[in-house]
C-alpha cells in the first residue's frame, strides 16, 4: 500500500522514530502544536467560506481526506467540525498513534497506511485534501502532485502548506530551528526539497488545479505565536480547487 515513487522510506522513517511523541505539546513535536491553531482556523475559515457552511458543526456530510496525518493533530479537530475524515500515513507507527488518541478521545476517523497514489488508484475523490507540511519530504513531487489532483473532486478544495526555498528560509527553517534554537531534531528538513511558491503553483496547474490563495505564515517573536501574514518567504500554504 505505501510502495509508491514519492514516499522517501528515510523520510518515513525519520517520522516513525518520533511517533510516540506526536500529542506531546513540549516534546519534538512543540512547534507543530505552536503552529495548529494558525492552521487550523485557516482551513476551517476558507473551507466554511467555500462550501457555505454554518459555524455549528459546519461540515457535516463533507469527506476530508488527511494525506501525512502523522499521530492526527489536524485530523482529530478536523473530525469535531463534523467531516468524515480518512487520515493516511506511510508510517504504521504513525497510523498507530494516531488511532489510539481518537479512540482514546472518543472521536471516529478512518486510519490507514496508504499513500495518496494507491488511493487515487482506487479512485477515492474528498471534498477537502489536506496536504500540510508533505511535499517537502516527497521523492518524486510531480508524480505525488498528480496523484493528490486526482483525489479532489469537482468544487474541492485542497490545502498545502511546505516551505518557500530562499536564504531567509534556510537560515530560519533549517539553521534555526534545528540547530540554533533546537525546536526540531536536526535533520528534520532538508533545504534542497522546498518548493517556491511559484514553482508549486505551475506543478499544480500543470495536473489540472487552481490556485485560489497563496498565504503566507510568520512566527512574531514577541508574542511567541504564528500569525498569518503577507509574507511567503519561509512558511505558506496554498488553497487550491478543482
């Protein structure tokens, strides 16, 4: 199920090793949990936008798929907003992580190792795709990005969030926060697999997607929180459409 071209098995491994670490605020996983709420709010504001939907339980009967999902820190909250979530991970650890805390949390999702070609495969198609810090760690992105088009059906919306490729990026993504500021186990990102934003927008229009907004996402020092923001140069995401 997870033998496909763009899955990196020392970039599965790498998130394998830490896996029993996902839930914990102030363990490897700190600066995600630091940055969800940004994310989280974005999504859920755009999607509720886009499919015009209420503030209470706002997408019930709407079908999410979360490619990554790690140990379901998107997953979980995403499943209290009332979609039905499929969360797929190439890591079993991962997988399994993630289904002991839904359990646990009392909240259905849909866990399963699989990649995103073996279900566009089967001809799996989501309302919403969320596709949020993956691309950097693919092997082969065009192949990963034709397979995750297949996957939004028509009037979806899919979200990518990765990192811009620019000196500002490696100095703070890669040189700070792995081995100035010890957030991340170094070796978490490799520079040379950031994609610019320009450069992502052409592999996505080039399998048939739509770019709908580009946003940028900042960490404000004074504050010690992520905030969104006008500036791409590091952190962005993208909402595209089908």
């Amino acid at each position: 199920m997870t033998d496909a071209p763009s899955i990196d098995p020392a970039e599965v491994a790498k998130f394998s090793a830490m896996a029993a670490e996902w839930w914990d605020p102030t363990g490897k996983f700190a600066p995600l949990h630091k940055f969800n709420p940004v994310r989280l709010k974005f999504i859920r504001d755009v999607a509720a936008t886009h499919f015009r939907r209420p503030a209470l339980k706002p997408f019930e009967g709407l079908q999410l798929l979360d490619i990554g999902c790690g140990g379901g820190l998107l997953a979980e909250p995403m499943a209290n907003l009332g979609f039905s979530v499929l969360g797929i991970d190439a890591s079993e650890r991962n997988v399994r992580t993630a289904a002991s805390h839904a359990a646990s949390s009392g909240v259905h999702i849909d866990y399963r190792v699989a990649s995103a070609e073996s279900l566009a495969e089967a001809g799996g198609d989501y309302h919403v795709v969320l596709n949020m810090e993956v691309v950097e760690h693919v092997a082969d992105l065009p192949g990963y990005l034709r397979a995750c088009a297949k996957l939004v059906r028509p009037g979806g919306l899919m979200f990518v969030a990765t990192l811009n490729k620019t000196l500002k990026s490696l100095a703070l993504a890669k040189i700070g926060a792995e081995y100035v500021l010890r957030w991340l186990p170094p070796g978490t990102h490799d520079w040379n697999r950031f994609v610019e934003p320009d450069r992502l927008q052409a592999m996505l229009e080039e399998v048939g997607l739509k770019v709908l907004i580009l946003q940028g996402v900042s960490f404000d020092p004074l504050n010690w929180a992520w905030k969104l923001s006008h500036d791409t140069d590091v952190n962005y995401m993208m909402v595209v459409g089908r």
